[in-house]
C-alpha cells in the first residue's frame, strides 16, 4: 500500500510518499510522477512515511532522476535509517540528491 500526496505549486512539485514502495507500488508512482513531471524545475520527493523501497522502488527514483537532470533539480528528503542504509548499500546516495 503506498499513498502518494502530490503538491504542486508554479514549477515546483512535492511528493510525499507513505508505506511501501515496492514491485506492486512502484507502476502507480511511476504513473503519477509523469503526469505532472512536465514543466517541474524542483522535485521535491519526500519519504519521511515511506517504510520499506525494493529495486522497483529505486528504479522509479531514477527514472524520475533523470527526467529532473534535464529539466531541473530533485531532492529526495527525510529517509528514515531503514531507506537511508538501502541508499547506502546501493550506491544511491551518490546517484540522489539526499536531505
């Protein structure tokens, strides 16, 4: 189960994610995400409430990486220490920008 709060205001957009984002998850936050990624310069991820990311997971964040890469900045903010060590042992704390 993942909530996805979405938040966008001129050309800047935040997401907030709660529970699990995981090989069931991830299509729906795919989905989300590109329907209103065009004309972001900031996205702002927020994973405070999120408990638990597989590698569909982090394949979504680097999709969506990329996409801001060209257009703008993406921040990835508030992982608790269960997702900070996932980034860490996957190498994504390089690849992300972390808060």
């Amino acid at each position: 189960m993942l909530n996805i709060n979405k938040n966008k205001d001129a050309d800047k957009m935040t997401v907030a994610l709660e529970g699990r984002l995981d090989t069931t998850t991830a299509p729906e936050l795919e989905a989300s995400l590109k329907e209103d990624i065009d004309g972001v310069a900031q996205l702002v991820i927020d994973i405070e409430k999120l408990e638990y990311i597989s590698s569909a997971g982090l394949r979504v964040l680097l999709a969506a990486q990329k996409i801001m890469n060209k257009q703008g900045s993406m921040v990835v903010s508030h992982p608790n220490e269960v997702i900070s060590e996932i980034f860490e042992v996957t190498g994504f704390c390089d690849i992300l920008t972390i808060e």
